[in-house]
C-alpha cells in the first residue's frame, strides 16, 4: 500500500523496560541497528500492525507489553534515492508512520527472532533512551528524534526515567518546559 504521495503506511515501537532504556535490535546479517518498524497491510488499522510487526520481529505478544501510548500524527521520512525502487509502481518516496511505545511486561528471554517468514533481526540489547539518535541510519533521525521527543513524555508521566544527555538533554528540557 503507498499513498497517494508516495509515502508507505507504516508503524514503529518504541519498547522500553522499567529503567526507561529501549530495545534495540541489530538487522539480520548487518551492522545496522533500528527500532522494529513495519507496513500496515490492507485493512489493519496501525495498532493491529503494530501487534502484528511486534509478533514477526520480536516474538513478544501483546500480554508480554504494555501500551503506553502512540504519537498523534503520521510522521513521515523519505527515502534517499538509492533507496527508491524506480521499477516499481506506485513508486515508493518513504514512509509515514505512526509511532508506539510500548513497556516490556515479561522477561528478556521471552524475546525471539523466529516469528516472522524471513527473521528481521538477530540481536538485540537495551541502551539508554537517546542512544539511537546516534546509531540509527541518517534518513531516519528527524523521524527518531519526532517520536522519541513526543513518547518521552509518556514516559516522564509514568514515572519511568528518560536519561538524555548533551545537545539532547538541552532540547529535551527545552520541549518539556513549554
């Protein structure tokens, strides 16, 4: 499914345990780490997909979470040229999506990667809340930092530490004060 713009409906999660550090996963047979992320099919709605996508990549159902909230807007991200499939129609410029957080009710070993028909990842670690603003591919970080600023919130509410440190503590702090 692509919009008429061009953009691919999408979800991202944001998983989080009680000390406010998030899962961070490696994609299988590289050296890049994101967030799990998929595509909305026909006739889901973003939270069906994202229960869905949590399942594929993660192995985690939905008794194993506990959802904390969602952002309010599509947030959107193109792609780089190399990346768009020229041969393909409608042609795919990036993806909007809608963003959850999510807080991990079981235990790590509940965490698996043979869900899906092809595995997404093959690790994972915890890492504190900013870390992957730095890690995450360079056409992702505007959509990382939105979602991450607006979920944070959540989490501050619920009393679950957010450690933010250097330029992103400050803008962080800048956002929580107005």
């Amino acid at each position: 499914m692509i919009d008429s713009k061009g953009y691919r409906p999408n979800v991202g999660i944001i998983l989080c345990n009680d000390e406010g550090r998030v899962f961070w996963a490696k994609r299988t047979g590289a050296n890049s780490w994101q967030f799990p992320q998929g595509g909305i099919n026909e006739g889901e709605d973003p939270e069906q997909a994202m229960y869905r996508e949590l399942w594929e990549e993660t192995g985690l159902r939905s008794e194993h979470v506990q959802l904390l909230g969602r952002t309010r807007y599509w947030l959107r991200y193109q792609l780089p040229e190399r990346y768009m499939r020229k041969n393909s129609w409608p042609l795919c410029i990036g993806q909007k999506q809608i963003w959850f957080i999510l807080r991990l009710l079981t235990q790590d070993s509940d965490v698996r990667f043979d869900c899906g028909a092809k595995p997404e990842f093959d690790g994972w670690r915890w890492v504190d809340y900013w870390e992957p603003l730095k890690d995450v591919v360079y056409f992702k970080r505007k959509v990382y930092r939105r979602a991450m600023s607006e979920l944070g919130e959540i989490l501050l509410a619920d009393s679950v530490p957010v450690k933010a440190d250097g330029f992103l503590a400050k803008k962080w702090q800048q956002q929580k004060s107005r």
